[in-house]
C-alpha cells in the first residue's frame, strides 16, 4: 500500500484505528468529568437554595418580632385579594405564610400590588428545571379569571406565584383551626416548648416530576395567595394520639400513631413519579437533590436531613411541644 508522506518523512494525519482510540478516550474521559459535573451544579443549587431558606428565617423572625407570632397559613376559598381579611392582630387570614413575609423579604410592593404573573425568587428551589417554578397562570377550567386564590376543587384552582418550600403546620398553623374557628394559637417562635433549634420551621417540598413545567396551582401545589393547602405546607391532616391535637399547640398531645398521611407527613423524597418506587408527593417533604432534603429550623439555621430518616425522628424533629426533644441527625 502506498503511504503519503511530508517533505520530512512523517506521514499525514491518522489512520482509522488512532482516531478511533483517540474517539475513546475522549468518550471516556468525558464519562468521567460528566458526574464531576453534575455533582458541581448540585453542590451549587444547594448552597442557592439554602440561601433561600436563611432569608426565609430572617424574615420569619423579622415577622415575629413586629408582629408578635409567626405568620399562620391563612384560609382556602376565593377573596378578591390575599390581603382583604384580617384579624383583630392584623394577621393576614386568607393567604399563605409565604404571602405574608413578602414586605420581609424585599418585596412591599408586591405584596401590596399582588401579580399572579410574578414568579418568587426566594421560594423557588435553584435545583429544579429553569432554577424554580414560573407562577400557575391557568386554573384547570374553561375560565381562568375567577381570583388569585380559588378553593382547591375539581374546577377551580388557585393562580399566581408557587413556593417549593412548605411550613411545618404543627408550628404555622392554617387561619382555621381544626375545631373550625379563627384559630388564635398560632405560636411565636419564643414559645416553641421544645426549642426553636429543635423544630423544623420550613422545609423543601418532594413534588411531581411532572410539575417541574406545569402551570396549574392544583394537586398539592396551590399557589402562595392560597393558604391552608397542601402546596404551602406539609404534614397536616396530624392527629395526636390522645385526640388534643389542636394544631400542634396543646403540650399534651403525643406522637401521632403511624398511618398513611402521618408516614408521609415524615417521609422525605426525591423528586419523582407517583407510585413508582413509593413515591408520593401529597404530604411529603423533599427536593431535587440525589441524597437530602433541605430544612430550615426555628432558630434560624438550615440543615440537610437524608431521604433515609428514621420516621420517628422526624416525627419529633415536626412536633413543637411534645417534650421528645432530638438531635439533629
């Protein structure tokens, strides 16, 4: 076979087998920089979204030391505006917790001129598709103007901006209490009887994959001008095993009994599909992160806690005032 070669004697280019060796090991070595990578942009979200929670807590506290409580979780059902009915303390009662530290969070104007259109920086988790969730802007019905915070029901949906963080509602209670009247028990953080270091305040919600792009504030996602839902908070629906319960306020009550909303309500998940591998979204905390949900504790301090947690330890790591004081694992 005749070879071609330079003026000095060396050959041109490759032959097939070089290049197909050289094809390799670049296939190879980017096979070994891709979880490099991967583990690089997680590491990164994370530190955001932990960002987040702190100026969640900053605002938490803020909130507690003007207004004298931290914020309750408002009511379902439809009002004209998140902000229309008050308590006889000026607490919002209508919309979520996350409505209610908007002005602590740099954000007056919003909260005074509420946008369905806006989406939330600081309640988006950095580790899902586009850094977050946009806003619901469609209610699921054949009209999509009937108010920012509709009831959660086969037809109509709450609009405007989602949060991936939830409260915990043993500690930020809904605007009802579970006797069915404007519920007045809603804690400060100085009253927490088990410690603010040892109770978690918000966490990282587990959602649907499917959710990542959707633009409905249905299926335990209702939008922030919605309160008392499954989309602002997570592990409600809690019964005390001695029935006083009473929105997680009455130091009495014991650590609920297992069962299926209550193994939920402390239960952390990764992102994923319902029902494959267990999955289930409704009730449940977690995140996009391949090991750990991210919470934020009354005190102010954020922690990461594994999928894998003991359920009674997270039970407890939930309950406020049940005396069952843990360490953070």
């Amino acid at each position: 076979m005749m070879r071609y070669l330079s003026r000095n004697g060396s050959r041109k280019g490759f032959t097939l087998i070089e290049l197909l060796v050289v094809i390799a090991i670049i296939a190879i070595l980017i096979g070994l920089l891709l979880p490099a990578v991967q583990k690089v942009r997680e590491a990164a979200a994370r530190a955001s979204s932990q960002n987040n929670l702190k100026q969640i807590g900053l605002a938490m506290h803020m909130y507690n030391d003007t207004i004298g409580t931290l914020p309750n979780n408002g009511t379902n059902g439809f009002w004209p505006s998140p902000n229309v009915w008050k308590d006889n303390n000026g607490q919002i009662m209508t919309a979520s917790w996350c409505y209610k530290i908007l002005p602590y969070v740099e954000q007056t104007n919003l909260y005074n001129n509420y946008n369905i259109t806006t989406k939330l920086k600081v309640f988006a988790e950095p580790g899902r598709v586009n850094g977050g969730r946009g806003p619901a802007t469609y209610d699921g019905s054949s009209n999509n103007n009937m108010g920012i915070n509709e009831a959660d029901n086969p037809s109509n949906h709450a609009l405007g901006a989602l949060t991936d963080y939830a409260s915990n509602s043993n500690l930020i209670a809904d605007g009802w209490n579970n006797l069915g009247v404007m519920n007045t028990m809603t804690p400060s953080i100085q009253g927490i009887i088990d410690g603010s270091s040892n109770t978690i305040l918000v966490g990282g919600k587990s959602i649907q994959t499917t959710q990542y792009v959707g633009n409905y504030g249905w299926d335990w996602d209702e939008t922030v001008g919605s309160g008392a839902w499954g989309g602002t908070e997570r592990a409600f629906m809690w019964d005390g095993i001695d029935g006083n319960y009473n929105n997680g306020q009455n130091p009495n009550y014991n650590l609920p009994n297992p069962g299926y909303w209550n193994d939920l309500a402390r239960s952390i998940f990764k992102d994923g599909i319902w029902g494959v591998n267990g999955f289930n979204h409704n009730n449940s905390w977690g995140g996009p992160y391949a090991a750990v949900g991210l919470f934020l504790f009354a005190d102010g301090s954020v922690h990461s806690l594994s999928y894998t947690i003991d359920k009674v330890t997270m039970g407890k790591l939930l309950m406020p005032a049940d005396g069952q004081v843990v360490s953070i694992p």
